[in-house]
C-alpha cells in the first residue's frame, strides 16, 4: 500500500483548522498546482490530487472524525477510496473552483466550470521515424488561462459586481402585451454579474492566446491515421475547468523504396534471368540495414520471399511485421556476340527437350501438324 501523507500536513494546517481555514490553504494549493498552469508535470498532478483530496475529507465533519480516530485505513474501511481523476475532483469541486476565481455562483445551480476545448494538431513523419519511432517537438498556438487574472477576467483586486439590470438573477421580464415575458439579461449575458474592471491583460476574457512548444513522444509503428492523444495539453478550462486534451493525428511520409501494409513491409528487388534461374545470394536493404536472401532455383516473377521479422513492430504488442520481396526479372537488352551465340545455343538445348508433337508445330505451322 502507498503510504499516504497526513491530510493536515498536505494542507499544511493545525489539527483543529476550521472550514475557513481549510478552504483558504486549500484554494492556495489549488491555484498553484492547478493542472491548467502545469501541463503535463507530474509532480504538480499529484500535488493537486493529493491535496484535492485531504480537502475533501477534512471539509466533510463525518469523514474527518472517522479520519481522527482511525487515519487512512479507517477511511479506506468506511469505502472511501479518493478521486480517481481530475474529472472527478472538478465535477465534485466545481461550485469550489468558482468561488477561487472570483465568481460566486451562490445559490444558482446552472455550472459556469467549463473544461477546455480539444485541440487537433497535424504532424507529418518520414517512413523511417513512424516505424522506429521518435521524438519531436510540435509548436502550438493555443488559448490560455491569463495569468494576470488567474481567469478571473477582473483587474487583480477587483471583483465582478452582482448584474443591476436583473439583480444578479441573469435573467428581465419584459411586458409585451398581456404577456410577461422573461428573457437572458443583456447587461450581464444571463451571468447574473458584471465586471466593473475588465482585466487590461487579456481585455476581459480570462485567456489570451499563447504559443508553446509541446514534446512529443512518437511510438515506433504509428501510421497514418494514428491519434496520440496529450492530455491536459488543449485548450485551458473555464472558471477553474480542467484544460482539454491535444490529439497529435499523424501523416507518414511515402518512401522510395519500402511500402507499408501494417506492420509488413513490402519492396520490390530485379534479379537477371540468369540469378533466377540458376539461383542466387543477393542483398537486400531492410530497415535494420542490408540482409541476405537466397534466391531458389527457377524462381519465376513475381515470386514472394519474406523476411521474419524485419517488418514494422505492432503498436499494440511491439511484435515486428516481416518484409515481403517481391521478385522481378530483367530481360538483357544489349547482348554481345558472344552471349547471343551461348543464348541461341541454349534455346537450340531447349527446344530438343521438347516433346515430339510440340516440336512439329513448331517447325511446320499448326494446320498440319494437327493432321
Ligand atoms: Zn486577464
Ligand atoms: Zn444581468
């Protein structure tokens, strides 16, 4: 079993702290290991899960007390288990992470926490990198909680005034005839508050657009088609919200020599009738370097030869693929005398070996030979 920190030292407050005391630590630790200004840090996720966690015990008075008495295993014994993700700790913090980023949701039950955008990146690869895999970094342009408000979108130290307009209710009656009719308020957009000073940082959004480069890990087999998915690498969340995931989809080069059809490889290697006839030893490229294939005797065109092994390793169970040769034979073009003297000999060899009745057609024609 893991050995758990003491919840009260994780939030770093005295034995007898009270809610309030617990929230402010807990908001503290929560705005500097929050996930969306640490993206990707480990260290900072667990920090944010450990302590999302005490909070959670030690705001609740039953679960704290059996925690007194009995620590974890007490805990763990009443069927507390903890978050199992960031999903989790925000859907059941939500109305919390609200009120840290200045928006006070009070007792409207409508969720203003928003988790971030996906965001989609497009990355090419050459042949070689997608099958041994690599490491790159892509250059992304993506929106991002400003850091001057912290999402607030209010000038530091100021806070959204509740809406006039409709009294913070987010929504007006107007009369329209006999009828009354209620529509979103116009002045706060149905927030049901207004910002008397819009953050200068990011004019009042909450994001401003940043550029950031992000490290790819490829694995060896990715094809075209394939989706990483980088989580916590989209787009920053809203009011708190945990940030999007980045899907990295993935374009393999063509290549000149090898074609891919799985995880096998295919290529094409020309012999001389002579090599397929006779037999041969030749070299082929693989992706590992060049390996040796033996040629059978009389080896026709088109023939498959296949290399165990020398594929393309599976993403899923990093077994590798074969390579498949396919045969093709040249026919000489520029003879000299001397191996157009030896060709027309052999042919004079063959056509002996004929059978009797193939040799009659040969030499008289097909009409009379038939007789
Ligand atoms: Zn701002
Ligand atoms: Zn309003």
């Amino acid at each position: 079993m893991r050995n758990k920190r003491d919840y009260y030292e994780t939030l770093n407050v005295s034995r007898n702290a009270d809610e309030s005391e617990l929230k402010a630590s807990y908001r503290k630790l929560a705005l500097k290991y929050h996930p969306d200004r640490n993206s990707g840090d480990k260290e900072s996720e667990e920090k944010f899960k450990e302590a999302s966690e005490a909070y959670e015990v030690l705001r609740d008075p039953q679960k704290r007390n059996i925690y007194d008495q009995f620590g974890h295993q007490g805990l763990e014994g009443s069927g507390f288990s903890g978050f199992s993700g960031f999903e989790d700790i925000f859907s059941s913090f939500g109305g919390i992470f609200e009120e840290f980023f200045g928006f006070n949701s009070g007792s409207r039950s409508r969720s203003r926490v928003q988790r971030g955008a996906d965001l989609r990146y497009d990355l090419t690869l050459s042949f070689m990198d997608a099958a041994f895999g690599t490491e790159t970094e892509i250059d992304l342009q993506k929106m991002e909680t400003c850091a001057s408000c912290e999402g607030s979108k209010c000038e530091p130290d100021t806070h959204p005034e509740t809406c006039r307009q409709c009294n913070g209710t987010g929504q007006v009656s107007r009369n329209q005839g006999f009828f009354t009719v209620r529509t979103t308020c116009y002045q706060c957009n149905g927030n049901g508050q207004t910002i008397p000073h819009p953050c200068t940082a990011c004019k009042g959004s909450g994001q401003v657009a940043i550029r950031k480069k992000v490290a790819v890990k490829i694995p060896a087999g990715v094809d075209t088609g394939s989706r990483l998915r980088l989580t916590g690498e989209g787009e920053s969340g809203i009011y708190g919200g945990p940030p999007g995931d980045l899907y990295v989809f993935i374009h393999v080069e063509p290549h000149k020599f090898f074609e891919r059809d799985n995880t096998d490889v295919i290529c094409q290697m020309e012999i001389s009738f002579v090599q397929a006839a006779l037999g041969d030893t030749i070299a082929v490229p693989t992706l590992n370097g060049k390996k040796t294939l033996k040629i059978s005797k009389g080896t026709q065109p088109g023939h498959l030869f296949r290399l165990r092994g020398e594929g393309i390793p599976s993403l899923r169970y990093g077994k590798r693929g074969d390579q498949i040769i396919q045969i093709l034979i040249k026919t000489p073009t520029h003879l000299n005398k001397k191996q157009e003297a030896l060709l027309k000999e052999f042919a004079k060899i063959e056509s002996s070996k004929l059978p009797n009745k193939l040799k009659n057609i040969l030499k008289n024609g097909l009409d009379r030979a038939s007789n």
